[in-house]
C-alpha cells in the first residue's frame, strides 16, 4: 500500500487530533503516503484532500476538535454519492482509509468497501462510548471531566439555595457519561436508557429524601433515557413534589470540546497506529479497539449490531452511595 487517506465523521470527540497526528506518523514512519480528507465523507466525494506529513501535524495532539473538520453526509448514503467518492480516491491514488468517528460512520465504510473494495480501518472516535469492540472510545474521558466539572460547580449552588437539579449529559443511547458523572458527582439519582428507570421511582427517591429533610439534590439525565430528556423528567416531579425548588441545566455540546485528556491523547496515538497497521496487515471493515489493555480488531458489523453493557455494578454504586 502506497497511499492511504484518512477523515474524521459524525461528532467531533476530544483526541481525534492525537489519532490524526498517529496515523499521519505512522503511514510516514513505514514509507506510507497520507492524505486528510477534509469534512467526512462529504469531502471525499468533492475531493477535498490535502497532503499530509509530520510537520502538518505538529503541536496538535493537544488541541481539541478535529483538524480535518467533520461532516454528516446525506448524498454518501445513495450508490452515486459512493460512486463519486470511490472515483476521486482512485483519481488521487488513494488505496485505504482510515475513519475516525463512530456506528454511522463505521456503516458508511462497510458498505463503501463491499461496493467498490477500497479497505478501511475504523478508530472508534465518540463521546458516547457506545461502541461494541472497545473499552473505551476516544474523547470519553474528556467528555466525562468536562461533564463532571459542571457538575462539581451546580452542585455548590444546589446546596446553597435548597433546590433540586437535574442535569442532562450526553448520550443518546447509552448512560456511559451520565454514570460516572453521578457517582464521581455524589448524585442522588441516574437515569440512562439501559435502565429504563421510571418518573414515578425518581419521585419516590426524592420524596423519601425529602422527608429525611434532605434539602438539595442532583439528578443526572441522560438525553436518551427512555422517559424523555431533563425539562420533562423536572416538570413531572415538581408537579408531584410543589415543595422542590427544580432546576435544569443541560450541559450540551461544551461535552465535546475542550483539549484532551492525557487518557485520551493516549488512546487516540494507539489507535492511529494500530490503524495503519491493520491497514498494512490487510485487514479491511474492522474497528481498531482496546479491551483490557490489550489491542483488539472487531468487525465493523459487530461494532455496529451488537449492544455494549453497561457496568451493572456502577449502578449498584449510585444505589449505595446516594442514601
């Protein structure tokens, strides 16, 4: 393999710089050209690609965001629109990818590689950490600290003036933020989509530490959580407990900026290799990962079906340490 590409999709994550930076050196390290597709798959299909070497990268990995910009692309999703992608990567020389982002991303790229061959490695780049194949995804941690440092400073008002906050993290699908954001928070209450736990419950809870003249509280939401988002959960317990002085504050996108952690900026270096190498290796619709310490492959179908599990013993924590 003589040239390779690699782009960043779907939402940006802290540490998607440092798997740049990785890729960049790696590919230069083993002799390998590497060009930066810039905005996803939306660039590749205008051929916006732009040569890579290890100055391009220089004085990044610290820095937040995604230098190669991102992209959701409707027209990728039709046979032109890939058609069109797979024409410009042929016209540049360019015989494999690597894709940093998460399940919409890693989708596009199996189907691109059926149709047309070209090989991708993914690195699993998302705040969620939802993906199935991988301990942890790049820009978690961050997102996790930035999410918590809210936290920290809600709290300090919470306690001042008696009242009773809820406040909603991301993810859509998964409570990978919202439960360490409660634990390492000192919350009373989580909810997330994997549990499904109901209003009425969080009414109960709140009701029982009221009555133990508890005066203030924190409740993390999930934005996914089945029982809808922050503003509805905090209407329908106040109509049940008038007495409760609600709050809600939603953290939103501030999750995803900010410079990474140094567990990310790790993260990030180790995939880009591996990446590479896998690209290398002749590995093609895998996603680079890190499961116990160790450097996995799974297939691209897998990361994409299959259901990563919440830690259950995390939620026994928040039950535990909340009364």
């Amino acid at each position: 393999m003589k040239r390779i590409g690699v782009f960043t999709s779907g939402g940006d994550s802290p540490g998607m710089n440092a798997c740049i930076r990785a890729v960049v050196r790696t590919a230069t390290y083993h002799g390998i050209e590497v060009y930066g597709i810039m905005r996803g798959y939306s660039g590749m299909m205008r051929g916006e690609f732009v040569k890579l070497d290890s100055a391009s990268v220089s004085n990044t990995v610290q820095k937040g965001g995604t230098i190669l910009k991102s992209a959701r692309s409707h027209s990728f999703r039709t046979k032109e629109g890939r058609q069109q992608a797979f024409d410009q990567l042929v016209n540049n020389g360019i015989e494999g990818l690597v894709a940093i982002g998460g399940n919409g991303t890693f989708t596009g790229a199996m189907v691109f590689e059926q149709e047309f061959g070209i090989p991708t490695v993914g690195a699993p780049g998302t705040i969620d950490n939802d993906l199935y194949g991988t301990d942890y995804t790049i820009g978690y941690d961050t997102a996790v600290n930035t999410a918590l440092e809210c936290v920290d400073k809600i709290r300090d008002t919470a306690d001042s003036h008696d009242r009773c906050f809820f406040i909603e993290v991301m993810g859509r699908d998964s409570g990978y933020i919202a439960i360490p954001c409660a634990i390492g928070g000192g919350a009373e209450i989580v909810m997330v989509p994997e549990t499904q736990m109901s209003v009425e419950a969080a009414i109960e809870t709140l009701r029982s530490g009221w009555q133990r003249h508890k005066t203030s509280f924190i409740v993390i939401v999930a934005e996914g959580d089945v029982e809808g988002n922050a503003h509805h959960v905090a209407a329908h317990v106040k109509a049940a407990i008038p007495q409760l002085d609600t709050r809600v504050t939603v953290i939103g996108h501030i999750q995803r900026g900010g410079s990474p952690t140094a567990a990310d900026r790790l993260l990030g270096s180790q995939i880009g290799i591996a990446a590479v190498e896998g690209l290398m290796n002749g590995m093609k619709n895998v996603m680079a990962g890190i499961i116990d310490r160790k450097l996995v492959y799974t297939p691209f179908i897998d990361t994409i079906s299959k259901k990563k599990p919440i830690n259950q013993s995390f939620m026994r924590m928040v039950e535990i340490l909340s009364v």
